[in-house]
C-alpha cells in the first residue's frame, strides 16, 4: 500500500516538473507563426514589388520603345552590300605630272539568278547574239560541243549505243564516259554551225564560267551606245543581263615606264590564283580587282578605292550606307620627261649596238639615274633586242634593274681600296709596283698595262687590276714571291664582304618594289679568287645596288635607300588637285661607312681624276667636271640553252656622279656581254652615260 503511494507521488512529481516545458513550447510556437507571417507578407511584397517594375518595363519596350526596337531589330537583321570595286588612286610622277588615271568603260555583264534553267540560258544567249556584237573567234570546237550537247539533250542522249547503256548500268562506264562518247560523236553537227550558234555558243561559255555567284563579263571593249541602251532598257525581261559603268586604267605617257608601274587585275579575272590567299586574309572579295605587280601591287593599300555600300532593309529597299571613294593618289620620285627621254636613247642605243661588229651575244642595257643626297630613283630604265621573223625590235626589260645580277669589274675598285685604308694595307699616297703577278699553278694577272711605281691615286684613275691585288694580298696577311704557291687568310674574304656590304653591294638595297634579287655570292676562299673579287671579277651584283654604292660614294659616306614612292594624297574633295598629304617619304640612312672621311674623300678624289684625265673622260658628256668609275669584266653566257655557261664574254659597265662636289645626280650604266674577249668593244655604255647626263643638265640646269 505504501509503495502505491509512492509511485503516485512520482508521477504527480513528473507533470509538475513538464508543466513549464509545454508552456514554453506554446510560446515557440507563436513566435515561429508571428515570423513566418511576417516572411510571407516580405516576400508578397517583393513579389508584387518585382512584378510592377517587370509591368514597367514592359510597357516601356513594347510600348515606348517600340518603334526603336523595331527599327533596331531591322538592323541586326540587314544585309550588308557592296559596289563593285571602286576607282583607284592616280599615279604622279615628281613634278605632278599625271602617269596613270581611271577612265570609265561600259560593261554588259551577266549574273546567274537562282532557278534559272539551262535552256532560258540558251535562249538569252541566242537573244543577246541578235542584238551584241561580239567577237568569238576564239570559241573553241570543244565549247561548241558542249553548247550543242545542252541545246540538243535527248537527241544527244541517243548517240549512246545499247550496248554502252548495258555498261553503264552495270558500272563499267560512268557519267564521263557517257559524255565523253557522246563530244567524241558530235564533229558534224557543229560542222554545220552558222555564224549566229558560234555566236550564242561563245555567249553561253562566258555566262557559265568561273562561279556561279560571280558577274560574268559578257562585252566591256568598244560598246556601242546601242547595245548599253538595249541590255539598260530590258533588265526585267533579259534575266541576269545588266549593265554597269566599270574602269580601267589608262597610261597617259603610253609605254613610259609601263612596266615598273605595274598592273591591275581585270574585271573578269578578278583576284588571280597565286594572290587570292594573300588577298582573301586581308578582307577582299575574288572579284574585286587589284593591284598584281610592282608599284600597283606595291601600295595596293594607298592605291585601292573604297566601295559603297548600301543596306538591305526588310522591305526589299536599299539605304545608302557610305558612298564609295576613290583611292589615294601616289607621287613617284621618277621625272617622267628624263625617264621618256632614257627610255627613247635606250632603245636607239641598243638597236645601234646590236648592229655593231662583235655583239653576237650583246642584248640589253641597263641605266639608273638618281640622288645621291636622299635616294630618289629619278629615272631607271632596261631594253632588251628581241627578233621575230628575221626583224629586230625593243622590248621593256627594266624589272632587271633590281632582278638582274652582272659582273661588276673594275667599277667595284673603290670599295675595294677602302679595304685596304681601314685595314692598314695602304694609306693615303701609298705607292705599290703595277706589274705582272703569278702565283703558283694559276694564269698570270696584270692591269690592262703595266703601269710601273704609282700611287692609289692613279691607281684608280687609270684602273689599276695589280694595285688592288696587293692591297688583298696585304689585307689577306700573305707574301707573295712570283710564281709560288700564295696562302692567305680566309677571314679576308669576310672583310671585304663586310666592307662591300657597306656601299650596298651583296645586300639588298630596301628599294620599294615588290621583288629584289641579292645577286651571286662565290663560296670558295681560294686566294686566287680573294684577287679575282678586288677587281670586281667574283661576286656579281643588281644595278640597283650599283646605284645604292655610287650613292655611297657620292653623298660622302651615307648608305642610303632607293625609293620611287615621294608622297601620297587622299583624293580630293574639291577642285583642287590633291587632297590632304598622308605620307611624305623622308630620307632612310641605312648605315655609314666604317672608315675616316679623309679615306672616302681620297677615294672621291680618285674618282674625279678616272672622268677629267683618266679611263672614263667623256663619261658624263659635257659634265667634266665629275666623278666616276669604268668597269670591265669577264663574263660567262650559256649560248646552247644546257644551263652550262660555255662562253666568255666582256660586261661594260660605268657609275659616276655630278658635279665632283656637292652632286646632284648619280648615273649607273650596265651593259653585259657587250663584246667577246680581245676583240672590238662597243662603246654604248660611254654614249648611254654621256647622252643622259646631258640630257639630266638639260632638264634641270
């Protein structure tokens, strides 16, 4: 009974005691609710919050702005195109004289449409024979066949015999063969061709060729105002046919430095093969039409014209975007009346020359005219005797200023015997025996006479060949005893190298063309060749760097590069002649002679006595007083087309420059092969030197 109690008691114990617990419970609780409404009254009020600002916006885009975002839209969704390529830049020479200018043509041209069928292609190309008159002389009987083959499908078809068709079904003939067989049968039908289906043929072909998104060039020579009216008036019913006002580039001085000028692209070739990748990298279309060769090619970039370019909008209409512009004007350093007159005296000389006893294997010349004191190419110039039919006549041959390399000879002394100043090998005034000098097991060397105790001077007045091979034997460290083996150190070879690559022989001069050749460098380091190469008889050399080393020589010690591109001008936009100056070339010092000026002037000096007493009198014309060098050299032609030189000749050669002091033109004449050895020399190169420093004093005195 008593343990009942207290088991009573204990559990009363426990209610007392979870009382508080449960209370506070109840408290939690109503504070937990209390929060959470709270939280849902935030967030309702968030949400709502966000909804009315989203409403606002709305209402603000599709309401407000909507017109703008329509407009925008119609944008983002345009097409974008072009004209075909815009005019380039005119072309000046020094004195702005116009070279080269753009002269509108009137072009028929045809793009494919999309859906078109070949046989609405062949009747157009019917259509258009009646009303153009083109010249198809040159259709060929295979696009004849293949013009018959589409107008004469079925018929075609049936020339196939059953026995192919068996072995076609049975893939031993495929749908090449098929055609094959069938061209292989159709020789009468085109026999039978008039006029009119040659014709059409040949229209058809130009319709068709290249891609098929391309504008076909059907007719852009000599056409009619007719003919342009016709295709203009009846563009809705020809299908693809139109008609547009194009350019070409016209040559207001003929063929006066044609060449160097360079070429554009024409209108059907658009971008050739070879220069596509090229072009395509820079953002080009290939059928935009660009420059290809030399200076054309050159500043393609200052040259090219600016297209215009219209806006596609959603309606089908177009906008004008930006109105296309012609392309930059460029001014030349070339004096397009001395290069006329070079290119005039040039031809005549070397027709002249060829007619001259020993000149069997005499073609061409070469002259460069230029100044000294900044590297303006003021006139250069090659022509070349060609013969056809037993008739000889001149063609350009001047890209071989900077691709040609010669022989230089004796021309070459004066760097030489700046060798021997800046290696202690002779001094100013030094006196070396000209006399005849053997070395062991090779062919005797002497000067063209033996000129006996002479200073460096006369050494070069009278172009002394043993001088100079002593002052390598000198630099070279060896002794020399007549007729004994001669060893020498070959790093002499690196020092004349060296100092010769500082007049610009054996480098690239820099000239701004778009190809230069180096010119040939001899790998052997004999000592008898270490002779051979002072007097100009080893390594051979451009024009253009004969030009860039008498420049040197000229200007008192600065190399300096050749250039033809003086200024460029944006075109204008009034009737002005130019626009505003974007370019203007200044003058580019490429290095400096390595030697006191005491040494160059000894060699100007030298130089000044070769033109008024010495081998080159009657050089510079009337100029006597001048400065300059001869040069004569062997040379070596393969005259049976083996690629094995098997003949000797002599190369003629001369570099000068006017006055002696302070000049201001420089002139280098090259005329290789000129005769065969110990036989009659012309003396071209003396007329070609004389002739155009007259005519230089003439233009400019």
């Amino acid at each position: 009974m008593e343990g009942a109690k207290l088991k009573k008691k204990k559990i009363i114990g426990e209610v007392k005691r979870h009382k508080p617990i449960n209370k506070k419970r109840k408290t939690i609780n109503k504070n937990l609710s209390e929060l959470m409404g709270k939280r849902f009254t935030i967030v309702l009020f968030v949400l709502s919050f966000l909804y009315i600002v989203i409403g606002i916006r709305l209402f603000y885009l599709q309401v407000l702005k909507k017109d703008k975002y329509k407009e925008d839209l119609s944008y983002l969704s345009e097409t974008i195109i072009e004209s075909s390529t815009a005019p380039r830049g005119r072309i000046y020479d020094r004195n702005y004289n116009l070279l080269v200018d753009n002269e509108g043509v009137k072009t028929i041209y045809y793009k494919k449409q999309n859906g078109i069928k070949r046989s609405e292609e062949i009747e157009l190309a019917y259509l258009i024979s009646d009303k153009l008159d083109i010249d198809y002389s040159s259709v060929s009987d295979a696009r004849l066949k293949t013009f018959y083959y589409y107008s004469h499908y079925d018929e075609c078809r049936k020339k196939i015999t059953d026995e192919e068709w068996d072995l076609y079904a049975k893939r031993k003939l495929n749908d090449e063969d098929i055609d094959n067989l069938i061209y292989e049968r159709l020789d009468e039908e085109i026999k039978d061709y008039t006029e009119r289906d040659r014709e059409a043929a040949y229209i058809y072909y130009l319709m068709n060729k290249g891609y098929s998104y391309d504008e076909k060039i059907i007719k852009n020579d000599n056409v009619t105002e007719e003919e342009y009216a016709y295709i203009s008036e009846n563009i809705d019913n020809l299908k693809g046919f139109n008609t547009k006002l194009d350019w070409e580039r016209v040559y207001l001085y003929g063929d006066t430095f044609k060449t160097i000028l360079g070429s554009v692209s024409s209108d059907s070739q658009g971008i050739p093969k070879e220069l596509s990748e090229e072009y395509l990298s820079k953002g080009y279309s290939l059928d935009d039409r660009v420059g290809i060769s030399y200076l054309e090619y050159q500043y393609e970039e200052y040259l090219k014209g600016t297209k215009t370019t219209y806006r596609l909008l959603s309606d089908n209409s177009y906008e004008l975007v930006s109105e296309g512009k012609r392309g930059n004007d460029i001014v030349l350093s070339i004096d397009i009346n001395l290069q006329k007159a070079l290119e005039e005296i040039l031809t005549e000389e070397v027709l002249n020359a060829k007619n001259e006893y020993g000149t069997a294997y005499y073609d061409h010349s070469f002259v460069v005219i230029s100044d000294p004191n900044t590297g303006e190419i003021l006139a250069m110039a090659g022509k070349k005797v060609a013969e056809k039919d037993g008739q000889r006549y001149v063609v350009d041959y001047t890209p071989g200023v900077v691709t040609l390399p010669v022989t230089p000879g004796s021309i070459v002394k004066g760097a030489s015997m700046m060798v021997g100043y800046k290696y202690g090998a002779i001094d100013i005034n030094s006196y070396i025996v000209d006399e005849c000098i053997k070395i062991k097991d090779t062919p005797i060397k002497c000067s063209w006479q033996t000129m006996g105790n002479i200073n460096d001077i006369y050494a070069l007045q009278n172009s002394s060949n043993v001088y100079q091979y002593k002052i390598a034997i000198r630099v070279g460290g060896g002794d020399y005893r007549y007729n004994e083996a001669l060893s020498l150190d070959e790093s002499a070879f690196d020092k004349y190298r060296n100092m010769y690559a500082e007049f610009g022989l054996g480098v690239k001069t820099g000239i701004d063309l778009p190809v230069e050749s180096l010119g040939y460098m001899g790998t052997s380091r004999l000592p008898g060749h270490l002779l051979d190469f002072s007097i100009g008889q080893y390594d051979t050399y451009t024009p253009i760097q004969l030009s860039q080393y008498i420049n040197t020589i000229a200007n008192g010690g600065k190399r300096l590069k050749p250039y033809l591109l003086k200024e460029v001008y944006k075109p204008s936009d009034s009737n002005e002649k130019f626009g505003s100056l974007i370019y203007k070339a200044e003058t580019t010092v490429l290095g400096t002679l390595s030697v006191e000026d005491k040494y160059i002037n000894r060699v100007r000096e030298g130089f000044s006595k070769v033109v008024t007493s010495g081998l080159g009198y009657g050089y510079m014309g009337y100029y006597t007083n001048s400065a300059g060098k001869t040069g004569t050299s062997q040379s070596f032609i393969d005259t049976d087309g083996d690629n094995i030189v098997d003949t000797e000749t002599i190369t003629s050669s001369f570099v000068g420059y006017s006055p002696s002091e302070n000049p201001v033109m420089s002139i280098v004449v090259v005329s290789p092969d000129i005769s065969l050895p110990n036989s009659y020399q012309s003396a071209i190169t003396k007329r070609l030197s004389s002739r155009m420093t007259n005519k230089y004093f003439e233009l400019y005195r």
